[in-house]
C-alpha cells in the first residue's frame, strides 16, 4: 500500500505518525484511560498533521463568514493561516498536500480521535486520492457560539488514514442469537464469569499496583482460556514517517528561525525486534516498573574471577570442576586468595542486603510484558510472582481431585512411592517410581491425611504424557513459553521437595490448593552444604535439627512465597528452593522459554556428586 504526499515549493506540511498520547488520559487517576486499548490504537490509527501557527478563534452565531473572528499568535505567516471561508460557523485549514493512495483506496480525513475541543468539533470526510488532482480542507465547526477556542501551533488539526473503497458496499451485515455460535456463547459466558470474579477480587482485596486492577485479557490478545487471539493481534501500532518528512522546510514564521519539528512521541518509542516469537502484550506501566526495581534490590555489578562462569550458578559449584586437578603451591595460593575474596563478597553483599527489606523480598505482579519479563526478571536472574497468570484458565475452574479421577479414570499412571522409607528419595527417583491407577491414586492420597510418601512428580511427566493429554485441553497459552505440555504435580498436602536448585529457569503455575516455597539467592550456597550435585544436604531449611547440624544456613538469606491457585512463580537457575504442598496441589512446571535455557549443557563436574 503505498501512500504520497506530494508538496509544492512554498508548502511544508507538518505530518508525522499520530501520537497514542492525550492529556486527558494522562490525567485520569493512574493513567487509567490507557488500558482500553481500542482507544490508544484509534488515536494512533493514522498520520496527523499540525497546525501551522498558534490562534484562537470565536463565533459570534451568524451565518457569513465574516461571523467568526480569528486571532493569530504575532509571528504566524499570513499565508499559512487559516481562514474562515465557508461560514455555517466553520474554519478552514489548507491541508498542503496532493495525496496519492494505491488504486482503490481512498483517504479517511478528520480531526485527532478522543480529542475534543471544548466548543469545536472536527468535520470528516472520505477523498479519493488514487485519482483525484485536487487539494482539500480540513474544516471544524463551533458548537458553541461566543466562546474562544485555540489552538496551539503544531496542535495537530487534521488526521487521516488509507481505507479501501468498495469494501462496505460487499458487507452483508446480519442480525443472529447469540445461541447460534455456540463457541461463541461459550466463551462469552466464561469471560463474563471471569469479569465478574476479577471485579470481587479488586473489591475485596483493594491491590495497590494499578496493573492489578485490570483484567488485560482483551489487551494481551488472548481469549478467555488464556490461548492466543488473532495472530496479528496489535497492541501499539508502529507507523512509518514520510520519508522525505526531513528534508521538507518547515512552515516559515516571520521574525524567527523554524523550529526543528518534534520527534514523534510513538517513534521515540519504537525499540529493535524482539527476541521471542511475536507476541503483543502490555508493557509495565512507570508504577508497577518503579515497583518492581525497587522490590528486586537491583544493585552494581560487583567483581567476579577470571574463571568460566555461567549466569546464576553458585560459585563454588564452578570452582568445584577443578577439584581433581593438580595444583603446585603458587596456584593453591592464588586460589585461596580468590575464595578468600569471595566470601568477602558475600560478606559485602549480605550487609548491603541487609540495609533494606526490598532485596529480601520477591516482587508479585500481574504478567508483565515478554519484553518487560525478559528484561527484569529472566535475564537478571531474579524470581518473580505472576499473579493471576492462570486464573481464567479452565484448569484453575474446573479441576479437583475428583473431578480429575473422573477424567483420566483407571488409566494407568505413574508416580513417586514408598518415599518415607528413604531420606534421599529425590537422588534415587528410578528407585521410587511406581504405577497404579489414576483414579485409585487419588483415592489413596486424599484419603488420609496426606503426607509425603506418593507424588505425581516431573519426573513422570513423560511417562504419564499419554494418560494426561485429555487435560492439556484446560491449560492456556503464557507468552514467555513455546507452547509445549507443563510437567504435572499431583499430591497430599505434606509432599515436600527438599531444598534444592535447578540447572534450567523454571516456570511454576499453581492450578489446585496452595505450596509454600522457600527461595535462597545463589550466593547462599556456602551455607547450605552442597556436597552431593544440586541438593544441599540441609534438606529442610525448616527443621530446627537440621540446622543444628548445619548452623550456617540458620544466618542464610531466604525468601518465602506462598503460591495460590492461579498464580505462577519464577524461579531463576541457580536459585536454591524447597517446597511444600498446603493442601492437596496440582502444579504445573514449565522449562521451554522463548529464550535460551540451557545452563546444564555446561554445569561444572562436582567431585563430591
């Protein structure tokens, strides 16, 4: 589609890509007004032009075109001015400019959307520039007589846009009960429950954080099971200028020099491509983004050795490779000064942690943005609560113990078993893996009092991918993710993971009852006992015994999160964590991010593994 602007030499029309900004939404509380997204793309649908010079304008009621009286700013040209030419109440704007659109498609011509001036109202036309020689105004009529209105110069007073003729004419528009699609219905329905839902959730729980406070489901192009939209889903539109825009003279004034035209504000904006598959969802707002920097302690990079080193590892894991491996005194001592430095560092980083809460706690928000995502958290190593990212999913809705058994029935499964016979069930998963029945698994481990002796865990995941199939159905679609199966969770309340880290980042999404977590940055790891691969034989960072036989991790900085159904956790590689199920749980764990995730390809040999 091509679109020209043809210019005279005395013509320098101000046209540039319509900005998405109004001060009036600026002005709503939080910004409000912003998180209807068909109102930000409507203002941005189209180049608009600017005024030439500044002037008010009033009418006295009359019908001439002597009946409005116009009042310029000193320095504006005459010969750019505009006029009151038409009378009915009416001033004109000369737009400066032939335009040329591709064959069968015609201009859109009005004023700036969702702007209105008090006492003035933009008049719109349909022109056909694929063929048409002639110029046209841009005209505004008064609604209100005797009143000043004014412009400001390069306030922009003309907005346009290509659409494409004869497209109305083949609609045949039609009248139907919503009963007659039912998919439709259906999801209608379900976003409707959900609404409702949401708005008693922000009525009872009153979140602070404006992203909070909105649903963002129509925003981030997803349906109400959290599955993708239209595949050009838009939620900012990234117009290109006119390509000779900077060459053209501006509009010359007299008794000054032209001012440099403004740079577009949605142009300043535009960044190179993202890293991920496309994906157009809310960026963080400036509330929830201050939030968040100030909640993830972001602090100065601080020295590291000149070793090999992979993001978010402990050190020691790293210094571990070269355990076997010959040393003579002077590199012994080289290497005691640098453990030495080390732990001084640690020794620094914790006292400096310790002047704030902020770095000791994990932020919570509403899904941000892939990019925002990937920016603060996924590249920076640092966890973060999602809430609410699976609330509408039908998974969160439907799914209880018995509801489950129904579905898969005696499908055969397997699963973790016979762990309370052994301490070091997670290092001998092979040892423990069993199968059974589904629907007798569940009979079994909600008929007591739950316990940790059976678990569905991820490591069954790819036994169990067959039984399980039938519930992928209920799951949504997360943006950070490719969109392969999560690795199911499925037990009592009582399961427990002992404290541990992961050599891949982790998505965690709660679907049924409540975990609690216990986080440790990776810089804790001299303090947890990490002598047998990933685990750290602390085991339970919560039992007193425990540390009485390690005493350090007493004085080991950690977090703890409690992960409600419908919410989902990061958890960074490297990070150190334990968790306990609340309640009967039903987790699901996600590893397949858009962006790199493979750490273990290079995880350091540990001689004492």
């Amino acid at each position: 589609m091509e679109l020209t602007c043809y210019v005279h030499p005395s013509w320098a029309p101000r046209l540039r890509p319509a900005t998405p900004k109004r001060d009036w939404m600026d002005a709503t509380p939080e910004s409000f007004a912003y998180r209807c997204l068909p109102l930000a793309i409507a203002n941005a649908h189209g180049w608009e032009i600017g005024s030439p010079c500044g002037f008010r304008a009033r009418w006295n009621g009359g019908k001439g075109a002597d009946a409005v009286e116009l009042q310029f700013d000193t320095d504006a040209s005459a010969h750019h001015r505009p006029v009151s030419l038409f009378g009915a109440g009416t001033i004109t704007f000369h737009v400066e400019g032939l335009f040329r659109t591709s064959p069968g498609w015609n201009l859109w011509v009005g004023g700036p959307p969702n702007a209105a001036k008090h006492g003035l109202a933009p008049l719109a036309g349909v022109i056909e520039t694929d063929w048409s020689p002639y110029t046209f105004t841009m005209n505004w009529r008064f609604t209100r007589a005797r009143e000043w209105v004014r412009f400001e110069e390069d306030e922009p007073f003309c907005f346009l846009f290509p659409v494409q003729r004869g497209v109305l004419d083949e609609v045949r528009p039609v009248i139907r009960p919503l009963a007659d699609a039912p998919e439709l219905d259906s999801a209608f329905s379900q976003w409707s429950a959900s609404r409702d839902a949401f708005q008693e959730h922000v009525r009872r729980t009153q979140p602070t954080a404006p992203a909070d406070k909105w649903q963002k489901l129509y925003y981030r192009g997803v349906d109400p099971n959290g599955e993708p939209g239209a595949a050009d889903h838009e939620s900012k539109l990234r117009l290109s200028s006119f390509a000779s825009q900077d060459t053209v003279p501006r509009c010359p004034v007299r008794g000054k020099a032209a001012k440099p035209m403004p740079a577009s504000p949605l142009l300043a904006e535009r960044k190179p491509a993202p890293r991920m598959p496309l994906y157009a969802g809310p960026a963080l707002d400036a509330d929830v983004m201050a939030m968040t920097l100030r909640n993830i302690g972001f602090e100065a990079s601080r020295a590291a050795p000149p070793q090999q080193t992979l993001p978010g590892l402990p050190t020691r894991l790293l210094v571990s490779q070269h355990a076997t491996m010959p040393m003579g005194p002077a590199a012994t001592q080289a290497g005691m000064r640098s453990t030495a430095r080390q732990a001084w560092l640690a020794r620094v980083d914790e006292r400096q942690r310790a002047l704030s809460p902020a770095p000791r706690s994990i932020p919570r928000l509403s899904a941000p943005s892939p990019e925002a995502f990937l920016d603060l958290f996924y590249a920076t190593g640092r966890p973060v609560v999602l809430e609410g990212l699976a609330a509408s999913w039908p998974a969160a809705r439907d799914w209880t113990s018995q509801r489950l058994a129904e579905r898969i029935g005696n499908t055969p499964i397997t699963f973790q078993g016979g762990r309370n016979a052994a301490s070091d069930f997670e290092l001998a998963k092979d040892r423990h893996t069993q199968m059974m029945p589904f629907d007798r698994y569940i009979a079994e481990v909600t008929s007591g009092d739950g316990g940790n002796d059976a678990y569905i865990t991820a490591y069954n995941s790819e036994a169990n991918q067959k039984a399980f199939a039938p519930l992928q159905r209920d799951v949504g679609w997360i943006p950070y993710l490719t969109g392969r199966p999560g690795m199911l969770w499925i037990g009592p309340a009582g399961t427990f993971t002992p404290l541990h880290h992961d050599l891949t980042n982790n998505l965690l999404v709660q679907i049924v009852g409540t975990k609690r977590l216990h986080l440790l940055p990776p810089g804790e790891t001299d303090k947890l006992a990490n002598t047998r691969h990933v685990f750290s034989d602390v085991h339970d960072i919560e039992d007193p015994a425990a540390i009485r036989r390690f005493p350090m991790a007493a004085s080991a900085q950690r977090m703890v999160v409690d992960l409600a159904p419908g919410d989902a956790l990061f958890i960074p590689v490297g990070w150190w964590h334990q968790v306990r199920s609340l309640s009967f749980s039903v987790m699901l764990t996600y590893t397949d991010f858009v962006w790199p995730n493979d750490a273990y390809s290079d995880f350091p040999v540990n001689a004492e593994a």
